[in-house]
C-alpha cells in the first residue's frame, strides 16, 4: 500500500474509535457513507507485466472473478510489444468499465503512485528478473512459472523476496488444489508409507504447441524493445521467433522442464518436504518437429530424491514428455509399497501393494493401502483457498489476492518453492545438455556437472 494509503487507514481505524459518525460527519460526510469509503481507500491496484496469452487467458479471467469481492483493480499494463499493450488496455478496460494506463517498460509502470502489486506473466527466463524488479519497487507479486532458469537468477530472486518482506506467489497452481491438499496430508501422515518411486508424462501431439506463425510474419523489431527484452541474457540480433516462440529456444526458456516438468516436479517437494533433486540424468532431442527449435521435442529425466546425508533411504521419479504422440497424457503416479496415488484420476489404491501371498513368502505381512477418492476427501480439506471445484489456477490467483489483502506472506506456493522447482528444472536442463549427471552443491547453491558449475 502506498503511505497515503496507510495514512487514510489510520484514521478510519481511529474513527471508528469513540464514535465513526461523529468524525464522518465532522468531514461533512455522514456515518452510512463510511463502507463506502473504505472500500475506495483500501483498495489494492494491481499492475500487468506481460500481457501475455498465460495472463489473457487464464490470470485475467481469474483476477475478474475474484476483483469485486476483494477489492482489486487493475491500473496499469506494461509490456514492451506495443501491439499487446493497446490489447491489454482494451480488453482491460472493456471489462473494468475504466480507463487503464499502458507503460511502455517497467521504469513507467513503478512510477505510478497508488501501484501496489503486480501480475508477472513475461517469458520463461524474465520472471525472477522482473521479480526482483517487483518487490524492490515494494510491490506484492504473483509470478508464473518457471521462477527462474538460471541458479544465478534464482539465487538473485530469494535474495530479493525475502528481503523485501512482500508478499509473493509462483504460478504452480497444484498448490492450491483441493485434491492435491490432500494427497499431501495423505503422505505427511505417514498413511502412505515411504514413498520408492515417482512418475511423472506430459505428452502431447501438438505441432504448433509455443509456435507464433503467423504473427512471427507481421511483427517488426521497431514494434519491440528487444534489448529488453533480452534483460539478463546475452546480446543477440533480433528475431521475432525467439521474441514470440522463446519456449522453443534455449537460453530463453528450458522448455518442456520449465513449462511443464515445474508443475509436477513442485508436488515432489511438497509432499515430501524435500527442496531438490540429489542428482539428474536425462536425455531426449528433436525427434519430430524439426522446424529450427533448439529445444527437444522429446525428454525423461531421472532424478535422485533423498535425505542429502542419508544416501541409502530415498527415492526415484521418472519425468517424461513428448510432443508428437499423446498417448498416455498427463500423469503423476506415486508408488510405496503399499500402493499408489494416481493425481489424474484423484485416487489412491492398493494396486501394485504387497498382497498376503507374497508377504507370507518372506514371513511378512501384507501392506495394503485403502481404496479412497481425494475428491471426496478434498471437500473436508483447508486449502486456504476457495477452491472453486477443480479450477486450481482461480484458487491459486485468489489465495494470492487474500495474501495480500491481509500483507500475509504466507501464499500456498511461496519463494522458497519457487527456488525449489527452479534447481530441480536447472539440474535437469544441465543433464540434458552436457550429457552428465547433475548434482547439488548445497555450500554454494550451484548445479554442478563434470566437475563444474553449469552456466549459460
């Protein structure tokens, strides 16, 4: 909030001590307009960095749903395109009935007096950059994911968020599902055993997944800051594929690890309570859509969770993906011994458990989950958030806006899960790359292969 803000605060607080009507009505204002005002004084105004297809069609429509209730507003939008900033302030203010200021850079939109967060929806590689930008400006921030694709960045941007004390939440929007919630009370209860293994599919058949064509076509590098655009990555010639396709291209965005893999890899640490990976392999390449992208079309990754001192007590997780075939779609499978949770049909079963013949082998005995619905859990669970059914990414934008409004930093996906998918995406990135295991250097908060550590 600005200080102007908190000042009016103050004094309505004070006003309502020792009789709000008589201090209204000294202002020449009667006491039945006091709601009113409040309303008008304590209202958050949010900026749009980005407007993006992510905040258009997804962030928007959420922050619309929620604004009225909880007092929101959006002021400004800056983006550097000037295509999507008359977008954005037409569709913005066709939709809040008031005008909205456009920004050509972020210098613009933090000069705005009565700006008090911001909605971060840039690409890939700009989010912990912009973050950091965002709360050094002292603005709450909700930020899509991948929080950062470099550890530098990601080092850069704990730093500054928990410096600044704001209130902060990553895009990875399981956090706030009600099924999620409580497949993660499941496993932290110990009712799930310890967990041996985890696999993780994305696939799609999709070629023009992240491809732009037809506007690769119409836009010009006069129409585009490009140099800033390229904010912490080295200097390159304009090219409107990498400016509007960056999901294809490395260094401006890891890909399917930083898309996709940031999603389900964030429940691993949710729900064990782990911060990364002790070590990755991967591979994959460009095995369909060889259309000039440099990012694979087709990756699984290996990685070693566990205690870092306890190297004989942990688990596996297989990640795949692939864009040409969609068969087997989109999966998280947790496996104990007991069982599994399959998060794509919300259930949790003794499939694959130790059944009574086996065990008697041994002189064991059995070790059955039960067969139970997280849907029907789901309803009983506190999120903190008003689910809305199944529609995570209005929970998770709402959960954020209730943080705020109450300045509780205490957002269902905080920085420090941000910085946790952001080295799990960078140790899978620099195993696909090199060719080598990855592992952690706890000292120095460095991804390290061959010895060194992995940069740019």
């Amino acid at each position: 909030m600005t200080e102007a803000k908190k000042n009016r605060r103050e004094f309505l607080k004070l006003s309502m001590m020792g009789g709000a009507g008589v201090a209204l009505s000294a202002m020449g204002m009667p006491a039945s307009s006091y709601a009113r005002i409040i309303g008008a004084n304590d209202r958050v105004n949010v900026g749009v960095v980005g407007y993006s297809d992510r905040f258009r069609q997804a962030l928007m429509p959420c922050f619309l749903k929620n604004h009225k209730e909880l007092n929101f507003d959006i002021i400004a939008v800056s983006d550097i395109w000037n295509r999507r900033r008359e977008e954005g302030k037409a569709a913005l203010e066709s939709k809040l009935g008031h005008s909205v200021q456009t920004c050509v850079n972020n210098d613009e939109l933090y000069k705005i007096k009565d700006l008090d967060a911001v909605m971060i929806a840039t690409a890939d590689f700009q989010h912990a950059f912009h973050t950091i930008e965002a709360v050094k400006n002292k603005k709450d921030v909700y930020c899509e994911k991948p929080f950062a694709e470099t550890m530098e960045d990601a080092r850069n941007a704990l730093k500054a968020v928990k410096e600044s004390k704001k209130v902060f939440q990553v895009g990875t929007q399981r956090r706030s599902g009600a099924s999620y919630h409580a497949a993660a009370n499941f496993i932290k209860e110990g009712k799930f055993g310890p967990i041996t293994m985890v696999e993780m599919t994305w696939n799609v058949n999709q070629p023009g997944r992240w491809r732009r064509p037809e506007l690769t076509k119409s836009i010009k590098e006069s129409d585009v800051d490009w140099n800033r655009f390229l904010c912490s990555r080295p200097k390159d010639s304009w090219d409107p594929r990498k400016y509007l396709e960056f999901r294809l291209f490395w260094p401006y965005s890891s890909g399917i690890f930083g898309q996709w893999m940031t999603h389900q890899i964030d429940t691993v640490h949710w729900f064990t309570g782990l911060q990364h990976p002790r070590s990755a392999v991967a591979n994959g390449g460009i095995y369909q859509w060889k259309d000039g992208r440099s990012n694979a079309d087709t990756l699984t990754a290996v990685f070693d969770y566990g205690p870092q001192n306890d190297p004989k007590n942990g688990f596996q997780v297989v990640y795949s993906s692939r864009f040409h075939n969609s068969a087997g779609g989109t999966k998280e499978l947790y496996y104990s011994n007991g069982g599994m949770i399959d998060m794509s049909t919300n259930k949790i079963s003794p499939t694959g458990g130790l059944r009574e013949k086996e065990a008697a082998e041994m002189g064991m005995k059995a070790n059955l989950l039960p067969s139970m619905d997280l849907s029907s859990v789901a309803a009983s669970v506190e999120t903190g958030a008003n689910t809305g059914g199944d529609d995570t990414t209005d929970a998770h934008v709402r959960n954020w806006m209730e943080c705020v409004r109450k300045q509780d930093v205490k957002t269902n996906a905080p920085i420090e899960a941000a910085y946790s998918h952001s080295i799990a995406l960078i140790m899978g990135t620099a195993a696909y790359r090199t060719g080598m295991k990855a592992t952690f250097d706890e000292a120095k908060q460095d991804v390290i292969v061959g010895g060194k550590v992995f940069t740019l």
